[in-house]
C-alpha cells in the first residue's frame, strides 16, 4: 500500500512547480490531532496552535499573520513535543511549508 504522505509530498512538488494550488490536509485538522496527542503544550505553542485552529489552508491568513508563518513559529516552539506521533505531525508541517516556499519564494 502506498504511503499516502509520500504520494501527497510528489503531488505537492508537481503543484510547486506549475503554480497550482498546493494540495494538504487542513491546518485546523493537524491542530486537532496536535491537541489530542499533545494534550498539555508548552505555553510558547499555544497561541499557534489556537490560530491553526482557525486556518485552512497555508496561503490563509489570521489577522495579520500568515498561516505560513503561524505554522514556522509553531514548529519552532514545539521542540519539547517528543514521540513518534510528533515527528509524524512535525514532518507533515515542515512539508506543507518547503513547497509553499518553492511554489511562493516571496512569501519568506
């Protein structure tokens, strides 16, 4: 059975670069599943984590600050989140965000 992370990362690329609308899961949903499995965050996530509850997609934006942003600033503060469903999740993120950065090299 194919990987499904692994088919969406060469969709992604493919969409990186044509310009087409990078395809991911929504950010609210990671956020969900981040709160189940890291019930207790550390406090410098959580207002990441509560904006990502209110984004879609990364190109959104939450006031004034890009969901691209919300998401950098929320893996960098998320060093302390440990296991093998943090590594899973923080992967998934650090993805979505290095082909919106090849798609959209202004938007670093």
């Amino acid at each position: 059975m194919p990987n499904p992370l692994l088919q969406n990362q060469a969709n992604n690329q493919a969409a990186a670069e044509s310009n087409q609308p990078i395809k991911h899961r929504p950010l609210y949903d990671i956020a969900r599943e981040i709160r189940q499995h890291w019930p207790m965050p550390y406090f410098g996530v959580r207002p990441y984590l509560t904006a990502l509850l209110s984004l879609d997609q990364i190109s959104d934006t939450y006031g004034q600050d890009s969901a691209l942003s919300i998401v950098r600033y929320l893996l960098s503060n998320a060093s302390t989140w440990r296991g093998p469903e943090a590594r899973r999740i923080k992967a998934e993120l650090n993805t979505i965000v290095r082909v919106y950065r090849k798609a959209h090299p202004q938007a670093y």
